[in-house]
C-alpha cells in the first residue's frame, strides 16, 4: 500500500511540473506571437482600405463632375438620347463603370446605361433591388457618399449626387436632376482587388463570416470588412487572408516545441502505468473477474498474500457465501409470494388482506374491480376508507368487520340484504366473512376478507319472486275474470230475454241497448285480464292498428289525470298490421300509462302515425331487431314530462329497471314492450331530454291484407233448430239463461248441476241427447274431466265447451281428442245459436 501511494505521489509531482513548464511556454509564445499578428492586422488593413478607396475614388470623382455640369443641367431639361451616348458612352470605360442614370427633379428617371460587357456575378445570392427606387428613397438621405445595393447582376457599389449648376458653388440649392453610377464587384473585380492587395478575398455575409474565419490557415492574417446600403444595412462581407511567413514560422516553432513536451509527458505516464498495473490494476482486475462471475476460485493465488489484497479476497469469498444462503432464500420466499398471489388471483371472490391497525396490505383483482379501487393506491391506507358496505334495507353504515374479527380473533360474517358501494357509484350485493390472520406462533398479525359478488343471485331471486308474485296475480285475474264473467253472462242473458218480450218501437229497448253495450265493455276488459293470466302465445291475424290505438286512448280518457291532452295524430294511410291485439293494446297502454306518470302536473300526451319506408341499410344498422326493407308503420308516442338523461336511457329496456320509488314499480313494462315489439318483427327506440319529454318510435311492418269494419264481427241473426240439448253448469243463473235461450231457439233441454249429475244423466239418456253445453270450471269435476267421461259412454258424444276462463292449450287439448267447439262467457243469443247449430250440423 505504502508503494501505490509512493507512485501516485511522484507521478503527480512530475506530471504539475510539466503541465506548469508547457502553460509558461505556450503562454508567453502566444503573447508575442498576438502582439506580432495584431499589428501585422492593423497594417495591411490600412493598405487593404486604402487601395479599396482608391479603386473607388474614381467612380465619386465622374459623379460629382458631372453632377455639376451645365450641359448635364440643360438636357435634363430637354432630353436628347443620342447626346446621352455621344457623352457618356466612353465615360463608362474611363472611369470603369457599369452604369449610369440620369433622374429628373420628381425622381422620373430619364435614361440608363449599362456596360454592354456586364456580367452576372455568381458569388452572391441575393434578390435585386429597382435602382430607381433606390434613387427616391436617397432623395431624403446624404448625398455625396457611396453604397452597397444588390439587384439581377449582383453586388454593385452606386454613388449618388443630385444635380446642379455650376454657379451654384457651395451645391446647397435646389435639385435639378440627379445623377447615379455605379460598378459592380463581380469576379473581375474581385481578382483586381487580389491583385493590388496580394491577399485571398472571399466574399460572403455577415452569418457566415465566422465558418470562413475558421477556413484560414497557419501563417496567415484574417481581415473582416463589412459595407452597407444607403439605409445603413450590411449587405457585403469581404473575408480578407494574407499570408505572412514570420507568423506561419513563429506558430511551426511553438507547435514543434509543444509536441517534444508532449512527448516527454506521455512517456512519463506510460512508465507510470506499467508500475501501476502490476501493482495496483492486475489484482483490482482479479477481484473485479471474481465480483463479476462469481467465480472464487480465482481468488486463491491472490489470498496467499499478505497485502491487503489478501484480505480483501477473503472478505469476498465469505461475502460469495452469505450472499448464495441469502439469495436461495429469497428464492424460496419469492416462490412463496409467487403461490400465494396466483391463488389470490385465481379466486373468483374478492379477497382483502389488513394488518392489525386495519390498514390494506393485499388486494387481489376482484376486490380491485368491486371497490374501483385499485391497490396500489389502497395500499396503506384504512379499511374503511376503501370499503362502503352498507344495509341494503335501511341504507346505514354497516358494522366493521375487521374491527369485529380484531376484537373476538374468530371468523364472522355479513348479515343479510348488505351492499358494497363501489367508488363509481355501482352497487354489488355481497356475502362476506372476515378470518385471523395467525402466525406460526398464534399471534394475531391481521385480518383476511373474503367478500362474494352475488348480485346476479340476488337478482334472480327477486325475479323468481317477481314471477311468482305475477303468476299468482294471473291466477288471481283468472279467477276474478271467470267470476265476473259469469255475472256478465247473467245480465246478458236476462238482457237477451227481455228483449224477446219487447216490441222494437218500445221505449225500454234503449234502456236494453244500454245494457247490452255495457255489458260488452266490461266483457273486453274481463278478456284483457284472461289474456294476461293465460299467457298464451300471441295471435297473428290482420288487425287495424288505428282501431287498436282509439281503444286505448278510450281507455286512458277515463283512467289518467285529466289536466293530461291526449292528441292524436294518426297520417298512416294504411294501418293494418300482423299481430295479436291484445298484447300490442298492452304495449301501447304501457307506454301511454308511463308517459302520464312523467306529467304528475298535466302536459300532453301525443299518439302519431304514418307510413315509411325502410332501406337495408338502415335494416342492418338496427341489429337488435329483425326488421325487412319495405314499408312500415311508425308509431310515435310522445309527452311533455321531466324526460330522462342518457345513462337513464340506455338501461329503461332492461328487465327490473325502474326509476320510480321502491314499491311503485317492477322494471317489467318495458322491457315486455321491448320483446312484444320485437316478437312482431318491430323495433322501438325511445329520444329523451331532460325539460322537455321523452318520445317512443315504434315500427311495425304493413300487412298485404286490409281489415274492413265489418270482419270478425258478433253474429246477429239467430238460428232455430231442435233436439235434445244437456246444458251443465254449477251456476244456477247460467243454468236458466242457456235453457231459456236453448228453448227459444227451439231445443228441448236437460240440466245438471255438476259433473258427476251430467254422468249420471248421460248415462240414462245418451241415445236421446244430441249435443251436451259443458262448462269447463266446476267443483268436485272438472268441465275435462266430465268429457273425457262422457267419451267413455258414448265415443261420438258432441260437447261444446263454454267458460269465462280457459287457457289456449288446455282447448287446444281437448280439440285434439274430439271436442266439437268452445264458446266463452258471457255469450248471446245468436253467438249461441250459430255455434249449436253448427256443431249439430256437423
């Protein structure tokens, strides 16, 4: 160690003293050689100015004489061209001009001459300049005096002076004229200037003047010198070189003696080099291949030592071992770590890890995606700042579970009903339980929480329950439905029977009229609620869509608040559509319905149709929707409500999606629109603002047939017949109304109040009974039951089935096994008489 540091001290005391002998040398010989080159400088730029002057002299010398001309004075006031030559035209080669121009006293320029041999010059670039603009603007500057100016041919230099007589000596009086000539420098000039001043010129701009001072060469003095315009700008840089021998000597001596210092001194650090590698840098590089490689077994020759590089290699050798047991176990925890967030991860629940202060040190992505929280920016900070769970029912806070686990070390659970909150807004229903986390000794170091997304569950559950509510509220309707029709079919029959007591011109046929027609419409509103319960699959049969569109405006004229205008606007020139009418009431009902709960404060309700045609490209952009090019009807329904904003929109088809208040509305009346539309190869799309109302389009494709008036209208002539008729029924009222209409229309009638009686006399009187009126709901035995019996005694038995409730399936059943026909209550007179008559035709 003592030698290294020997070495490194002489080699720095040689090397200062070096370096402080070349600085003196270098710096005294660049002082003489700077005082020597600063006056060459100054000297020949004196004679470079002054042989400059004198080439110029000659050009000022022609423009004041003649300036100052009388002849000069007189032509300009009578101009005469081929004076202009006779006297000028051996001027330009006597004073070695290019040219010359005579201006009268308004700056109008009289004549030019120019130098027939005038030649561009190819050193400059620059645009030209009109010389007599140039004249006009000297008008207000010096005169007397040269300057630079640039136009087609290149650099000139002009020399101006107004003109005046000769008796005005002092030339203070008034312009006459003005005359200007000039010369340009161009190569032959230059080459002149060369010449005379035995130095290089190069010509060039003020921003290059630097890279062509860098171009000059040892031995040689560097002159700059710039010239301007009449308006003071540089427009001309002259690079002047010329060679001087002393100089060029002087900077070879002082460049021979720096190289035999520079010598010297690269000898002195090789030798001190060489001492230093087999001292120093042969062991430091035998450390550095062992450091590198991790390879100590180079380090054997190298400990046997007793330098301190010695004992650096043995340090080294144990460093190697602690560093390979360190690096094996961090092997074995990074494999550790690796399991268990690959675990972590592939868990489908959401799963959170605290320290015992509760502050997050592991989230995996689910807990990531349920919290819109990613971890890096969870980590450290408190659980509860990151996790809003809250009561589903009453919406507070719910209790910590972390708290809870801290405080009784055992596994807990969420109650029912509880949700978490995400940042976003989103809610989630969750299940979680929270569990120790233990070490090896029992010591409590956290808390783990596991956290299932089970909204999708939840969701299902509520629609099965929604369903099953809705089925029982079906069942409930069909019921209601079959009750109600049976007393419709009482006052109907008693309607019917009074009328055959009543003459046509009596009075009290209005009051049966009356009867009759109200009858009907509480007759449509009972088979509304049989369509909702029997859930059938829908009709497809030509329908007036108008007619469709004026029963549910009646409808709603007496159901929603009256401060709401329902305006229809129905253009369509054509309205019949494809489809079942009942569930496209529905529809329309549905919306009209939600549009009035968006006025709770009045507005308008507006209804609109009219025809229009679909291209395929407009098809095929609708892809929700299987709609064909062709003619469509296109239904607006619209209103003037609180309207919706577009994250609104863009959910009000999904199923369970309600903006109203809890218990005001299920989130299925679109969506049913949705699939009723959709269902009849329609589309619908819904625009809304909020203050101004929503609007509902809806598209239905155009039927080839038309619907008249007159179509699938009741019967109303009445059919007589005979035979023996078994009417069964558990309704007494409906027992006598069907016998009194049955012996009216000429049939001999049997009765039985329920199935088991209507066996029993079938049995006795089956030969003698043509066709048996079976009502399908009854106690003890069903209206199906008593038929399949019946089928039993007599094979050919003919059974016209009649109720107020009957599901399509169930009589498209019994159809299939022999059933003659179906009559629904309530019916009349003539419905029946045409149905028995058919039947026992048959």
């Amino acid at each position: 160690m003592k030698v290294f540091i020997q070495l490194l001290i002489v080699q720095a005391i040689l090397l200062a003293g070096f370096f402080l002998i070349a600085m003196f040398v270098s710096q005294k010989a660049q002082t003489d050689i700077g005082e020597a080159e600063l006056g060459l400088e100054q000297r020949e730029g004196e004679v470079f100015d002054n042989i400059v002057a004198f080439k110029s002299s000659e050009l000022g010398t022609f423009v004041w004489d003649y300036s100052w001309w009388q002849d000069l004075v007189d032509w300009i006031d009578n101009p005469d061209p081929e004076w202009v030559q006779n006297q000028f035209d051996k001027v330009l080669y006597t004073y070695n001009a290019d040219f010359f121009c005579i201006y009268d006293s308004s700056g109008k320029r009289l004549t030019l001459t120019l130098n027939p041999d005038l030649k561009p010059l190819p050193k400059t670039q620059a645009m030209p300049l009109q010389l007599d603009e140039i004249v006009l603007n000297r008008a207000q500057g010096d005169w007397f005096k040269s300057a630079f100016e640039i136009d087609d041919f290149g650099i000139k230099e002009v020399y101006y002076s107004p003109v005046q007589p000769q008796s005005d000596i002092k030339r203070d009086g008034p312009h006459l004229g003005y005359l200007a000539a000039g010369r340009y420098w161009n190569d032959a000039f230059i080459d002149s200037l060369e010449s005379l001043t035995g130095a290089t010129i190069l010509v060039t701009d003020s921003n290059n003047i630097s890279e062509a001072e860098d171009e000059g060469w040892s031995g040689s003095v560097f002159l700059e010198r710039k010239y301007k315009d009449y308006a003071g700008n540089e427009v001309l840089t002259l690079g002047v070189y010329k060679d001087l021998p002393v100089a060029g000597r002087i900077i070879t001596e002082l460049t021979q003696g720096r190289l035999y210092l520079l010598l010297v001194c690269l000898l002195v650090i090789t030798m001190t080099l060489f001492a230093l590698y087999y001292i120093v840098s042969r062991p430091l590089k035998t450390l550095s291949i062992a450091l590198e490689s991790g390879n100590t077994s180079v380090l054997d020759r190298l400990q046997k030592s007793r330098s301190e590089y010695g004992s650096l290699a043995n340090l080294i050798k144990e460093n190697f071992l602690q560093k390979q047991r360190l690096q094996e176990e961090i092997a074995y925890r990074r494999e550790s770590e690796e399991n268990l967030r690959i675990t972590l991860d592939s868990i489908g629940d959401a799963v959170i890890a605290t320290d015992t202060d509760g502050r997050i040190i592991r989230m995996n992505p689910i807990a990531e995606r349920l919290t819109g929280c990613p971890f890096e920016e969870a980590k450290a900070k408190p659980f509860s700042e990151i996790l809003n769970i809250v009561d589903g029912r009453t919406r507070e806070k719910a209790e910590s579970s972390v708290e809870k686990v801290l405080a009784t070390g055992e596994i807990v659970g969420l109650a029912e009903h509880m949700i978490l909150i995400s940042r976003d807004g989103t809610e989630y229903h969750v299940a979680d339980s929270g569990a120790p986390i233990r070490s090896d000794t029992g010591q409590t170091m956290g808390v783990v929480l596991v956290f299932r997304d089970i909204t999708e569950e939840y969701g299902l559950q509520e629609q099965l329950q929604q369903s099953q509510k809705m089925e029982a509220i079906g069942q409930l309707a069909g019921g209601v439905a079959h009750d109600f029709n049976n007393m419709l079919a009482c006052i109907t029959s008693a309607a019917e029977m009074l009328k055959l007591h009543l003459s046509d011109k009596t009075k009290l046929m209005r009051y049966h009229r009356m009867i009759m027609e109200s009858t009907e419409r509480a007759s449509g509103l009972t088979q509304k609620l049989l369509v909702f319960a029997r859930k059938q699959n829908p009709s497809s049969e030509p329908i007036d869509l108008h007619e469709i569109i004026h029963a549910t405006v009646a409808l709603l004229e007496n159901t929603i608040d009256r401060r709401i205008q329902i305006k229809m606007n129905l253009k369509a020139e054509m309205s019949t559509v494809i489809c079942d009418a009942s569930q496209l009431e529905s529809a329309l009902l549905n919306l009209c319905v939600n549009a009035s709960h968006a006025m709770p404060d009045g507005g308008v309700l507006g209804i609109e149709s009219e025809i229009v045609t679909l291209d395929p490209a407009y098809c095929e952009a609708n892809s929700p929707f299987d709609l064909k090019a062709g003619q469509h009807i296109q239904i607006k329904v619209s209103d003037t409500g609180c309207g919706m904003p577009m994250d609104v929109v863009g959910h009000i088809f999904e199923p369970f999606f309600t903006t109203k208040e809890q218990g005001k509305g299920t989130g299925l009346g679109l969506s049913i629109v949705f699939g009723t539309i959709k269902q009849h190869n329609g589309a619908i799309t819904v625009y809304s603002e909020v203050g101004v109302g929503t609007c509902f389009h809806i598209l239905l494709p155009l039927a080839d047939t038309f619907v008249s008036a007159s179509e699938n209208t009741i019967e109303s002539e009445e059919i007589h017949g005979s035979g023996c008729i078994l009417v069964v029924d558990d309704e007494p009222i409906m027992q006598h109304t069907a016998e009194d209409y049955l012996q009216h229309l000429g049939y001999d009638v049997l009765l039985a109040n329920d199935g088991q009686a209507a066996l029993e006399l079938f049995k006795d009187k089956h030969e003698t009974i043509d066709l048996v009126l079976l009502d399908m709901i009854m106690p003890h035995m069903s209206g199906r039951d008593c038929f399949i019996e019946m089928q039993k005694i007599d094979p050919k038995v003919k059974v016209v089935l009649s109720s107020g409730f009957c599901r399509d399936e169930d009589i498209n059943e019994l159809m299939d096994v022999g059933l003659c026909g179906f009559i629904g209550k309530p019916y009349r007179t003539a419905t029946l008489s045409h149905v028995v008559s058919r039947v026992m035709q048959a």
